[in-house]
C-alpha cells in the first residue's frame, strides 16, 4: 500500500519550506493571501482531501515529531491520536522486535500509493515505516517468526485500528504501519488506552544518560540545529541546547528537560 523512501534525505527539503514560511507568516490560509486566487483554490482542493484510510491529507498537513531510542520519523506524524497510537507502535517495535536504524524511519509523505491514484496513507500522517532497508516493500519473511508474534502481538493491543503491512493479502510491506479506520471514536478510544498505559517521558537533566536524553538530543538537533553528538550522554553541550531552546520557546530557562520542554520539543 505505501512506497518506501530510500533516498529521502533525514532532513526534508518540505521541512525547511514550512519553516520559512512560517518565519514569513505565509503558512495555512496566508499562504493563499499571498498567492493569489489559484493557491486559494488549491488550498481548499487540498482541504477535502482524504489518504486511503479516510484521514485527511494535505502537502502541509500539521505533523508532531516522533523520536524513539534517538531516531526520528522524519518529517513527522499527524497530530493527535495518530501520533498517539503510532508512537506507541514505534516504541513496542523498539523495546521488543528490533532497535530502530537510523536513517531508515520515516513518518510523512505526500505521495500516491506506489502504482495507483488513491493517496498513501503517509500522505496523512497515519502511517510509519519502521527500519525500511532491512524490510524491503515486497519482500517477505524479513523478520523472525518470533519477530512476528511480537508484532502481531503489538497490533493486538490497538484493537483492530492499526495494520501492518506484512500482514496485506497482495504485496507485502513489513517495514510499513498505519491506521485503518477513519478519525473516529474507535482510534480516540485506542488513542486513550495507549496514552494511559505510556509513561510520562522522564525528567532529565545534565549527568541524565539513556534513551531519553538520545530523544532530546535528536529532537534539539531537528528542532534547532545545534548539531549535538547524540550519545545519550547529558552534557554541558546539552545543557547549554537545552537553555538555548528554552529560552527561543518562551519557556523558563533552567537546562532541565522536564514535562513543559518535552512538550515542546515534541510539538
Ligand atoms: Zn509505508
């Protein structure tokens, strides 16, 4: 159902476009102010656009970061339960199948399903592929049977709302996770188990080791490009990119990542 993205770059050229856009105060319905009647129209195309799941899509769709051990699923995932729901299948897949590569995770694309006209569901943001070149779109039996189970397992417990595409009756996609129904009261409720059921992400501060502060590290690195060693390590280079952030996000400045420099690191 979905391409995989071999050559994209972790860094997104559409990334760096919304951000100056942003920086110009063209994103959203300014853009259409900006550009004239045919971006209006384009604009309001995009709007009532929907991926193959029934999720709306859009080139510009609103995306939250998601890092796990360290490794992003650039450019991002679509706010809400979306990110709520693959974010925990991206962590059980971690904590349980196999360590995320990086590059090798990827969230967002606006793109059609490989070799048809309907949008992929990564044109919404509901939908992950996890370690795309050791699961090749296509092949078959690139994880373990144990491998399997788990993931079978972890699907198990979003009740019918997410699909793994190892497990499609045509070609298969083992890198490759979505959701399956539209918004709806079905994804909220999952959404809401699984959010439950997820720590709170801890509060780290400089001598912090772990997978927690390789999250924050790579998420202060794609956030704002201080080019950290991401060695899971809490440094004074950490420190003085976390105060440097702080301070650009309007928040207290103190080094600490606790739950308010989370939040927006992961917005
Ligand atoms: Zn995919």
């Amino acid at each position: 159902m979905c391409e995989h993205h071999p050559t994209l770059p972790a860094s997104t050229p559409r990334l760096g476009r919304r951000a100056v856009l942003r920086g110009l105060g063209l994103t959203g319905l300014g853009l259409a102010t900006a550009g004239g009647l045919a971006q209006v129209t384009a604009t309001r195309a995009a709007a009532a656009e929907v991926s193959q799941n029934g999720w709306p899509a859009a080139p510009d769709l609103p995306l939250s970061t998601l890092t796990v051990d360290g490794v992003g699923f650039p450019p991002g995932i679509a706010r809400g339960a979306p990110h709520v729901i693959l974010g925990w299948v991206a962590r059980q897949l971690a904590e349980r199948v196999e360590a995320p590569v990086d590059p090798g995770c990827w969230g967002f694309s606006y793109r059609p399903v490989t070799g048809g006209t309907a949008l992929s569901n990564h044109a919404s943001g509901t939908a992950i592929d996890y370690n795309a070149p050791q699961h090749p779109i296509g092949a078959s039996g690139t994880f373990t049977t144990a491998q399997v189970a788990e993931i079978h397992a972890i699907v198990a417990s979003c009740d019918g709302v997410v699909r793994w595409g190892g497990d499609y009756s045509g070609r298969k996609d083992e890198m490759h996770f979505e959701l399956n129904r539209p918004p709806g009261a079905a994804v909220d409720a999952v959404a809401a188990k699984l959010a439950g059921g997820t720590p709170p992400r801890p509060t780290i501060r400089e001598g912090s080791q772990g997978a927690a502060v390789r999250d924050a590290q790579t998420l202060l690195n794609a956030k704002g490009g201080y080019g950290l060693v991401v060695d899971g390590i809490f440094g004074p280079a950490t420190t003085a990119a976390v105060r440097d952030f702080q301070a650009a996000s309007g928040l207290a400045v103190d080094g600490i990542v606790g739950p308010a420099t989370w939040a927006a690191l992961e917005a």
